[in-house]
C-alpha cells in the first residue's frame, strides 16, 4: 500500500486552516484524516489542529470501528465546544473531519461536514460521503446536480460539524481490492475542478508535467479544465504522489480560493 498527502493555502488564504493525518501500521492497515477549519484564522487553524489531535486516541485494532470512529470525532467536538464556552470570543470555530481506516481490503469510514472521501476504481470515481450542506441535501434530492453544487452561493454554509451546534458523524465502510485509490480532500479541491477533472489527472501517465502544462496554459477557461482533453493526451498510470500533485496544481491553477488538502492511499 502506498500512501501520500499534500495541502497547500491557495492563492487567496495567507493561512492554511486544514489538518491532516496519516498512520501506518506494521499490519500493513492505515488510518487516514482531513480536517478543514473554520471561524477566522486563529479560530480555524486551532479546531482542526484539535480534531486532528484528539485522533491521537485511534486504535486499528478496535472490533467495532464504526463506533469507535463516531466516537474519536464526538471526543473532538466535546473539546472543541468546551473551549469555545470557556473562551466565548472563539465562537464559530468548528472544524470537518472526514476519516478512513484502511485495513484487511476493507474502508470503514467516518464523517462530518463537506470534506470527501473518495474511492478510484478502474477509471470510474465513487464518492462514499454527503455533503452536510445545503446544496449537498439539495443534491441528495435530485433537485440538484453535482455541477450546480459546485457553484452554489450557500455551498460553504456547513449544516453540521464538529464544535457547530449540530454534529451527527455519518459512518460506512466498503471493501476495496488491489489497483483501488482512496483519498480524502477539502473543499478547496472539489470546489475549484470537477470530478471529470480528476478522473482525467488521475488516469494520466508518468510523464505528464509538460503535457499537462501546456494544457493549462492553453486550455484553462472559466476556472475549469477541459476533461476530455486531458483525457486524449493522458491516459496512463503514475505514482499516488504525482497524481495529488497534478490535482493540487490543477486546483491552483483553476483559482485556488481555499486551502487545498488531500490524503491518500492506493492498494
């Protein structure tokens, strides 16, 4: 199994607000996280370096992880909501949290707020997790589509997360084989290129830089990336790093609005 992070403040945050985590074990299982915060720079930054923190407590060996990942994220917003009481100046500071234990070809997940987890097979991406927003419920509903979402005026108003005033994980779990990508990311990605985007990134070969730079010097319009273009010059495969690498740039160069974080690991 091979794993990789990358985060980046974007173009038009000084700060970097996202926490992430990533925990290998002997096993060969692994435990992945990404936290976005919110509620100004010091507010943010300290809520998702908390929720992050409190994962310290993760346990791979746990039977039923379900619970005991609904649990980790419960213990974040307990000490989140605890700070912000004792410190009122600090309210509006919560965090998402999305996060994936890896291990015997099984994912179980759990989740708050509008980070992603997603899974890569076989040229097709699944995402496994709702969007606790607005548009996400709105989605949800067929009453809109994933491209309306992305440009929705309400998409960053979060219904719940963790140290918001509601804060109900979501948990799952679904089996993955040898060649599957899973990764999780901020808003910061999804927001700035579409999943057609990163089907292309992550289908392109090893020797994608110059291609791939061309086409964006040319190409970008609108903050967005033609797909099928990509797709016609890049078709191969290339390392897990250079993949997050090409979907961070793509991002940034798309706008980079927002923090970008994404974490992953490939079977």
């Amino acid at each position: 199994m091979e794993t990789f992070s990358i985060t980046h403040p974007g173009h038009k945050r000084k700060n970097n607000e996202d926490n992430f985590l990533i925990k290998e074990f002997a096993d060969e299982s692994c435990f992945l996280a990404v936290a976005d915060g919110m509620g100004g720079q010091k507010g943010g930054e300290l809520a998702s370096r908390i929720a992050v923190d409190t994962l310290k407590q993760y346990h791979h060996d746990s039977e039923d992880i379900e619970s005991h990942l609904s649990g980790l994220i419960m213990s974040g917003h307990a000490r989140i909501s605890q700070l912000v009481q004792n410190n009122p100046e600090m309210r509006g500071m919560g965090t998402t949290l999305s996060m994936a234990s890896i291990r015997e070809h099984k994912v179980y997940w759990a989740h708050v707020g509008d980070s992603r987890i997603y899974l890569f097979r076989d040229g097709e991406l699944f995402r496994m997790t709702k969007d606790h927003t607005i548009p996400g419920i709105l989605v949800q509903k067929n009453k809109l589509s994933e491209e309306e979402a992305r440009k929705h005026p309400m998409k960053n108003m979060l219904l719940q997360c963790v140290g918001c005033k509601s804060c109900e994980p979501e948990t799952g779990s679904f089996k993955v084989k040898p060649g599957d990508l899973v990764f999780l990311c901020s808003d910061g990605l999804y927001d700035e290129i579409s999943s057609e985007t990163i089907v292309s990134i992550l289908k392109m070969e090893k020797s994608w830089e110059q291609k791939f730079e061309r086409l964006l010097d040319s190409a970008l319009e609108h903050g967005e990336i033609p797909p099928e273009a990509i797709i016609l010059l890049l078709q191969a495969k290339q390392t897990l790093q250079q993949k997050f690498e090409a979907m961070l740039d793509a991002a940034l160069k798309a706008g980079g609005s927002d923090n970008i974080t994404i974490v992953g690991a490939e079977m």
